[in-house]
C-alpha cells in the first residue's frame, strides 16, 4: 500500500510542490530501525548559548535545540538574534557572511543540488543531457542525479563557492529527487549514492552538510550528514522520523508554514528539534519556539 502523493511546499520564494511521499512500508521499515541508530543522548542548548561543537575533522556542526534563522529570500537581514544564519550562497557575498560573523553567527550556505536553475549564472554549465522534467518552478528542472561524472564537477565548484565565501556549512536542497516525477529511472539507489557524494564534496572543504528531507533514507544517512533540515514533519506527522539525528548529537533544523506553534512546539521541544514557524517564501520573519 502507497500513500498518495500530496502537494507540499519545499523551499524559498520560488517555491515547489514537495516530493511524492514514500511508500508507507519503507517508512515502517524505517521506524523500525530508529532502536538501533545509537548515538550520545543530547537535549541541546537553548537560545543564546553556544551554537553547535566540533564535528569530525574540526568541522563546525549545530547542536540539537540551536535556535537559527532561515532566510533564502534575498540577501540576508541581520536582525534575527540567534546563533545560526542558513541563507542563499549564490544571493549573499562574502560580506554578509563576515558580518554574521562578526556577530558571532555560524552560517550554512543554501545550494540547490537536485535541480537545474536557469536563473543561477552556471546555469549554461549544466548539460542538457542532465535537465529532467520541471520540478513545478519557472525555470527549474530536475537533475539526473545518476550522473555523477557530469554533475560531481558542478556541485564542486558551488561547495568551493561557499567556502571562498566563509560558510561554516551546507544546506544541499533537493536530495530525494528519487521520490518525485523527474524524467529519469531514478531510484533510491542512485539517491544514496548522489547524496553520499554531496557530503564528501563538503566534508572534503571542512564544512560540514545537513541531510534535506528525504526522510525514508535517514537511517542510511544519519552517520553521513552532520545536522537534518526539514520542512514541516510535524503536518505530516514524521517528525519521529528524524530522531535518530537528535539521538547522535545532531540538529534537526526544522519549520512549518501552515500549523501554528501551538500545535507543534510542544513536540519540537520534546524532540530536542531546532523549531519555528517561517512565512512561506522564506523571508525574515520568524516565530520560533
């Protein structure tokens, strides 16, 4: 039995449907193996207190319950008083990132790394061969994550972006393409293999990486990726989902549009999540728990 595929939103002011939701059989599976994902007990620091810890290699990573801004509409507003800034890399310069850091904010870089955009100046690097169906967004198309040869090259020079930039990490957007309509015979595979890549790319820069969505697929990657982003588990009802992250000592950056913070924070807190309540286009305006 499948669940029906439902529209959900994904990201930023040219937003998209979210991705076909995974058979229910793959999320069970995947529930049942949340026992064995063990991993240092964390309730993680409150609000204006230390933002993450040393990762492997002395790579910065957030901590369970750091309270962040998401801001991909533009270039970024400083006005957010917490520790964590996760903001366009392509919109912002290395300037912006500087201030954030002469206020004493750790940054994490936001790339699209499933999907091709004509807006982005390397979109012409981009092989046709490469350019799936559109995901649902003027001028935005699939990737064939299957070609790593082609796209491994791509997504280097975007990571060297961000670190010549001075992001602390990266937000890698789009990394369960295998769950949604593309054009290309993806499967999860393929996916395990692009997103296995993606977090080389940056540990291989001393940044470190946050896994977006792709929630059937936490319990392969949780010891691969250094925190979680998620749009709205707790309206869907799979936060659960996302646990093994808290439980290794790793941040799961998470926000929801339609519910108020009444009808999640409580959980989000007991979770150990890094929650808040964001506009839909992802401007500055934040209600975090």
């Amino acid at each position: 039995m499948t669940r029906p595929p439902l529209a959900r939103p994904f990201r930023r002011a040219r937003r998209r449907p979210r991705a076909l939701l995974a058979p229910l059989a793959v999320l069970v599976a995947a529930l049942a193996l949340l026992p064995l994902m063990t991993g240092c007990s964390a309730t993680g620091p409150g609000k204006g207190t230390a933002s993450g810890k040393p990762a492997p290699a002395g790579r910065w990573a957030p901590r369970p319950g750091t309270a962040w801004q998401w801001q991909l509409d533009g270039r970024v507003d400083p006005g957010a008083d917490v520790p964590v800034y996760d903001i366009d890399g392509f919109e912002n310069t290395a300037a912006d990132v500087a201030r954030l850091h002469r206020d004493g904010r750790r940054v994490i870089c936001y790339i699209n790394a499933g999907a091709w955009e004509d807006f982005r100046p390397d979109s012409d690097a981009f092989p046709a061969s490469v350019r799936g169906r559109p995901n649902g967004w003027d001028g935005e198309r699939w990737l064939d994550i299957r070609r790593l040869d082609l796209l491994r090259p791509l997504m280097e020079k975007r990571f060297d972006m961000c670190r010549a930039k001075g992001f602390d990490a990266v937000e890698p957007d789009l990394l369960d393409g295998y769950l949604n309509d593309t054009g290309f015979p993806l499967r999860a595979a393929h996916q395990l293999a692009y997103n296995r890549m993606i977090a080389r790319i940056a540990h291989q820069r001393g940044m470190s990486v946050g896994l977006k969505n792709d929630l059937p697929q936490v319990p392969a990657l949780v010891d691969t990726f250094d925190f979680a982003v998620n749009e709205e588990c707790a309206q869907y009802d799979e936060c659960t989902l996302l646990t093994p992250f808290v439980r290794a000592g790793k941040a799961v950056l998470h926000v929801e549009y339609a519910l108020s913070t009444e009808d999640f924070c409580a959980q989000s807190r007991r979770l150990g999540f890094s929650s808040m309540r964001k506009n839909l286009d992802l401007d500055a305006w934040r209600r975090p728990c």
